[in-house]
C-alpha cells in the first residue's frame, strides 16, 4: 500500500529515469533519478506548466538563461514558473540524485 | 530562491506545525512537523480532497476505519483519497516527523 521514494530496486540507473507515482489531467506527481545526466549544453526545459520540485537525495545544480546557477543539496526545492527556461547543469551519481517533481498549474497567473 | 524541506530554523515544536508552501484554488502542498502528537482516539481526518503523502524524516503510522495500520519510515509515500477516514496513530519525535502533504484532485473520480 506504500511505496518508498528511495527504493531503486530493479532499476537499471544506465540513464535518467522519470516515473509517474500520481497523474491527471490536471496534475503530475513524478519521481527522476539522475545518475549525472545533465542537459545537453544548448538544450533548455521551457515548460508549459509550472513545477515545484524538491531534491530528496544526492546533489545537483540547476542552470538558468541568464546563467545563475542553484546548487541543491538534499531536501532543497524550490518552484520554476511555466516557460522560466532552465537545465539541469549537474547531478551526481554516488549518491544518485532522487528528486520529486510535481507538474501542475502553481502560480496565480494561470 | 530555494528552501530544505528538513529546515526548522526559528520552528518551535512544542506542537503539530502545518507549513504551506505552495498553494492555488487547485492545490496544496504542505510540509507537516510532528514531534510525538497523535490525532485524538475518537477523532478522524475525513478530509475533502485527496492526500498524496510522503514522511520524509522520523517514523510514523497511519490508522484506517477497519483499524488496519500502516508504518511508515522515511521516504515512505501513499495516496490516501478523499474521504477515506484515517487518523496519526504515532510519530516519533526523534527524529521529528517530517511529511510533505499534497491536497488536490488526484483520483479519476473527481
């Protein structure tokens, strides 16, 4: 009847992971697992809706357009408004980066 | 620009604290401080919206209708839909119990 967010059995970590653990049509609840995949230098996420996302485990920095940068430590989140174009410029490995991302509209403006 | 979820600065945890951290008409995603409170014997949680919940810090265990338990640790997660009465039947207090709580439409019957 649980499940548990650390729980990466029978998970192959060769590369990002991203799965679903609640969907609608009008909110996503996702775990991703990054093993040090970054986004590709001259590749951006522009998103259409809103996410509030929260690193439960590992370290990782996020990139945005004008080129400031967060670095997130466990338990670190923070919300990225729709289209605020962003990559994700590390993650580490050891330990693997277990983040939970939640889509939905977030902001007032929606 | 970002918050840790497992930061009590300026906290004071002499009771159950009920911290939003994003909120829309939509949605609501709390963070919830337990540190030993229980939900009262006679008392349930009959709650409008349903509840996607993950403990991230302590141990806890959530009590249903048919008196079946649950126990959770850290990273433990589960959906518990609307109207599904349950109540907190433990939380630990050290560690401090440290939930993150997603209010919203999250089953197709809604």
């Amino acid at each position: 009847m649980t499940d548990n967010i650390f729980d990466l059995t029978g998970r192959k970590l060769d590369r990002e992971l991203f799965e679903s653990l609640c969907e609608t049509d009008q909110i996503s609840i996702e775990r991703i697992i990054s093993t040090g995949q970054t986004t590709p230098p001259d590749q951006w996420y522009d998103q259409s809706r809103d996410e509030w996302v929260i690193l439960l485990q590992g370290e990782a920095q996020l990139m945005f357009e004008d080129e400031s940068t967060i670095d997130l430590k466990a338990g670190d989140y923070l919300l990225i408004p729709a289209h605020q174009k962003h990559r994700v410029s590390y993650t580490s490995s050891e330990p693997v980066c277990i983040w939970l991302a939640i889509h939905a509209a977030l902001t007032e403006n929606e």
